[in-house]
C-alpha cells in the first residue's frame, strides 16, 4: 500500500511546476538524472548510442518533452527530430527515434500536430529509420491511435506503443495487429483511475502475461526485419524477468525466431540484463532519452521502480 501511495505521489510531482523547480535546483538531482538521460544534447545522445552498438545493442532515441504549449515549440521539436535522424544516417548507428504527441502539438491542435509528425516520419522513411509514437495519459489514448493509423495509410515507418495497466489493451492490441502496425508492450506509467487502469500491480502483471502470446504471434506472422533501424513487429519494453522469461518461454515453444521480436530496456536501468539478454543472442534496444527538459521523465523513472528511488535517496545523503 505504501508503494502505491508513493508512486502516485512521485507521479503527481512529475506534472508540478513547483515540484519541478525545487527538485531540479538540487545539484545532486542533475548527477542522479545523467543515470537515465544519456545527456543534454543530440551529440552527447549519439555517443551513448555508440558505446551501446559496440556492445550489441540497438537503440531509440528520445527527445525529452511533452506537454508544450506553442506551435514554435511544437515545430522546434519537429526540427530537433529531423535533425537526429540525419546524424542517425551519417554517423550510421542502430538506432531510430520515440516521439510524443503532445510535444508535436497534440494539446494545441490536432490537425497541427499531424502534420508535424508526417514530415517526421516521412524522413525517417525517406532514410530507412523508424518513428515510435510513445503512448501518454489516457486523454490521448485514443487521439494517438487515431494519427498513427492515419499515417500508416501512407508510411510503415511508424509504430504504437500500448499499456499493460489499460483494460482496453488487449482490444488495441488485437487492432493494430490485425492491421500489420509494429507494437512496442510497456506497463505503463501514468497515473491513472481505477475505471481505466488496473490499480495493483499484480493485475497489471497478469494482463501482461495475458499478452505476451497474442503479440509474439502477431509478430511471428510477419517476415523478420532488415534492417538494424527497423524493430520487428513485436517489441517488450519490460525489466521484469518474469515478463521476460515468459517471452522467452512462448517463443521456444512456439518457434518462433529471435529475430521476429526483440526486448526493450531504458537507458541506465539494468545494464546487467542488457547485456546478458543481447549475449543469449536476443535482440535489444535501449530507450536513450536527451535534452534539458528531463524532469518529468525522471519523475516517472523513480516512480517506476523502488531500486530507483532509493537510488536517488542514498545519493542525496551520500558524500
């Protein structure tokens, strides 16, 4: 019960400006923050992406922000992405890109916003790379739905990602797997009410058991990716090895070939099982976010998992 309470409590504060300002100014957040933001600039990101290719694995870059509130911020963040996927394509790492929505200017206006995203993801296909459209609250889950299928109509360098703690997730799932659109499964991170979400942790990890065999054969259907940019169909954004020795489990079971999913871990969480994964000769892909604006994402990283937050305790007290 305590863990719930401290994690809507840390979630709550991730959306506060108050709670933003004071937290930041301590210095010892900013050392903290760099074990889960490769940095503050694309530059700084590309050198991460780098030492991770060396070690086998693949990587999506994440432009950190959400939420603004101009269209010159939603276009500048339009520019930031076309910017990183070129040096993508002339420093030739395995990586492609993450976006959110509300970065793009899905609160300004809709229409607006898809077209931000299009030129986006147009160039990304252009390139051979891959746009993941990052799931936020449940205000926007259907509105981030909507676009990505609009723009799988004219591109298929584009993908979904989908919540486990959502009731409503395996009737997405189903959908976008009918329609051949590639899945990243994460459990989610936003506080949301008991009428959307499953509120214990236990459902949310039994709905993402319920899960696993329905995405993995959505992805064994489909041929295998060619290329180190494109992820395959089916992709499980977890560091819970049950979720992970489960996939494992299916897959052998099934036959279904490495090569048709691959797992997902975020920057500086879990380093072992990263490597550990990509030495068992799975595919995997860490999550590498940069920018300034990386408050609100280390908010939901400490609300995440307790081995973060206490993390960040001790080193506020270490010397």
């Amino acid at each position: 019960m305590l863990a719930i309470v401290l994690q809507r409590l840390l979630l709550a504060l991730s959306h506060a400006e108050w709670a933003q300002r004071a937290i930041t100014r301590v210095p010892v957040t900013r050392r903290v923050a760099r074990r889960f933001v490769a940095g503050e600039t694309l530059e700084a990101a590309l050198e991460a992406i780098q030492a991770l290719n060396r070690l086998g694995l693949r990587a999506t870059l994440d432009f950190l922000g959400e939420s603004v509130r101009s269209r010159e911020e939603a276009c500048a963040a339009g520019d930031e992405y076309l910017r990183a996927l070129e040096a993508i394509h002339r420093t030739g790492v395995q990586s492609g890109v993450s976006i959110k929505l509300t970065q793009f200017g899905l609160d300004i206006d809709e229409s607006f916003c898809a077209d931000n995203v299009r030129r986006v993801v147009a160039r990304a296909q252009q390139l051979g790379n891959f746009v993941c459209v990052d799931m936020e609250s449940t205000a926007y889950t259907d509105r981030t739905l909507a676009l990505i299928r609009a723009l799988r109509r004219d591109f298929s360098a584009v993908g979904a990602v989908l919540q486990a703690y959502l009731y409503r997730t395996e009737q997405d799932l189903l959908a976008l797997a009918e329609a051949g659109i590639q899945i990243r499964l994460c459990k989610g991170a936003y506080a949301e009410p008991p009428s959307k979400a499953f509120p214990r942790k236990q459902d949310v990890d039994a709905n993402y058991q319920r899960l696993i065999p329905l995405l993995l054969d959505h992805a064994a259907a489909a041929a295998p990716a060619q290329d180190g940019c494109m992820p395959p169909l089916a992709a499980f954004a977890t560091h819970d090895e049950r979720m992970i020795e489960s996939v494992k489990t299916y897959a052998r079971a099934q036959r279904i070939p490495r090569d048709r999913f691959e797992f997902q871990l975020l920057y500086g969480v879990r380093r072992d099982l990263q490597l550990r994964l990509a030495q068992e000769g799975y595919a995997v892909r860490v999550y590498v976010p940069y920018g300034t604006h990386w408050y609100p994402y280390f908010m939901r990283r400490l609300a995440e998992r307790p081995a973060n937050l206490w993390f960040f305790v001790r080193s506020l007290f270490a010397r």
